[in-house]
C-alpha cells in the first residue's frame, strides 16, 4: 500500500498524463489546467468535469471517447478516495484510491497502444 505523499503524487501524476491525452488524442484539443499543483483541487476538479461535458458531445471515434471519459472518470475517483483516505485514514479508501489509479493506468496503455496503431 502506498504512503500518502506517494498517493498523491500518483493522483498529480494521473493528471498530467489526463491533460496530456485530452490535448492529443481527440480530434479538438480539450485543455485543462497545466497543474494542479498550482490551482486548488477543487478547480482541477472543475476543469476535469467540464472537459468530460465536452468530450461527450465531441464528434469522433466512440471508441477512444470512451476510452478518454473512463480516463477522467477513474482519475476523479482517485481524487475522491485520496479526499476520504485523508480525512478517515482508513486503509481501504487508500485500497480504492491504487485500484483507481490502476484503471487510469489500463485505459492510458490502451489509448496509447491504439494511437500507435
């Protein structure tokens, strides 16, 4: 299990990697704040769901829009468990936060993987 600075800069990680697949991969850039270590959360926060409400009425490959909403979705999860998993400390909220990690992670190897194709 990992320690909390680790968690979050695994969730700070999935976001970068998140800005850098909604500026490439659809076909209009969709462009999110360039940190969230510099803005509050709840604005990354913000900016992330505004993105998912154009992503979905975006045209293009329903495929990887897909793929990118599960992306946006997982890192979200992520962000709310860290939330509990700092306030409870309970051990599984910090379970739930690296199995959302993981999903972003298996979505991204995906959309890279097709985008290679």
């Amino acid at each position: 299990m990992a320690e909390p600075d680790d968690r979050n800069r695994q969730v700070l990680n999935a976001y970068t990697a998140l800005r850098k697949a909604l500026l490439l991969i659809p076909p209009i850039m969709i462009e999110i704040p360039e940190t969230w270590g510099n803005i509050a959360p709840v604005d990354a926060e913000k900016s992330v769901k505004r993105a998912r409400k154009v992503l979905a009425d975006m045209p293009g490959d329903d495929y990887t829009n897909t793929l990118l909403v599960y992306l946006i979705l997982d890192w979200l999860d992520a962000l709310y468990m860290a939330r509990m998993w700092h306030t409870s400390h309970d051990p599984i909220h910090g379970e739930l936060v690296d199995q959302a990690l993981m999903r972003f992670h298996v979505a991204l190897v995906i959309l890279d993987r097709d985008g290679q194709k």
